[in-house]
C-alpha cells in the first residue's frame, strides 16, 4: 500500500509565501497573476519536482528582472526549484487566441496563487 504524498513539504511552503511576498513587494504592480502548472498543480509530483508557476505581467523586462532576483533568494535559502514562465497580458490572449496546448492545460489543471485585482 503507497502512502497518500503530500504535495508540498514545509520548505516548499514557506519558499511560496516568501516567493508571493517578495513579488508583491519588488514587482507588485507588473504582475497581474501567478499560477501554479505541472505536477504539483495535478498531485503527481515525485520527491524533488520543481514547482512550475505561469506569471501574467504588464512589462516582461521589469516583472522578469524581479521574478529571476527572487528565486535566487529562494534557491539559496530553502533549495527549492522554482521555474517561472512569463507571458505579458497580450502575449498570453494572442497565443491563447491560436490555441496554445500549453496554456490550455494551464487553464484546464492549474492553480491560481495569487492574482491583483
């Protein structure tokens, strides 16, 4: 019998809220969205998954810039892998428009983490 896996450990936990923090802080008003994709949005994970997230942004230079700085700190702190796709406001409905595979699964099984109003 397999034990139910929890899908984020403490260190996993604490990198997010730092990661949300930190972001709300350096690039709050660039970021429309984050959303958590992959494996950990789904529950398969398997021991030492990256934590995938998609991060909406007004200004990609600006939010990008903050963003890569952020998971550095996270990283060297917690060792947690966090990987980041970033798409502007209209980059993502372009490509939504067309029919990217990619982000329809990110509609269809991700997780909303944080989201400005």
């Amino acid at each position: 019998m397999l034990k139910k896996q929890k899908i984020f450990n403490k260190k996993e936990i604490a990198a997010l809220n730092e990661f949300k923090d930190a972001l709300n802080k350096k690039a709050g008003r660039e970021v429309k969205s984050v959303t958590l994709f992959g494996s950990k949005a789904r529950g398969d994970c398997k021991r030492g998954s990256d934590i995938d997230m998609l991060a909406i942004v007004r200004n990609r230079k600006k939010a990008e810039l903050a963003i890569y700085a952020i998971i550095a700190q996270i990283l060297e702190k917690y060792y947690v892998d966090l990987s980041v796709v970033t798409y502007t406001e209209g980059e993502f409905k372009n490509c939504y428009r067309k029919g990217s595979l990619f982000l329809r699964e990110i509609e269809r099984e991700g997780k909303a983490l944080w989201t400005r109003n």
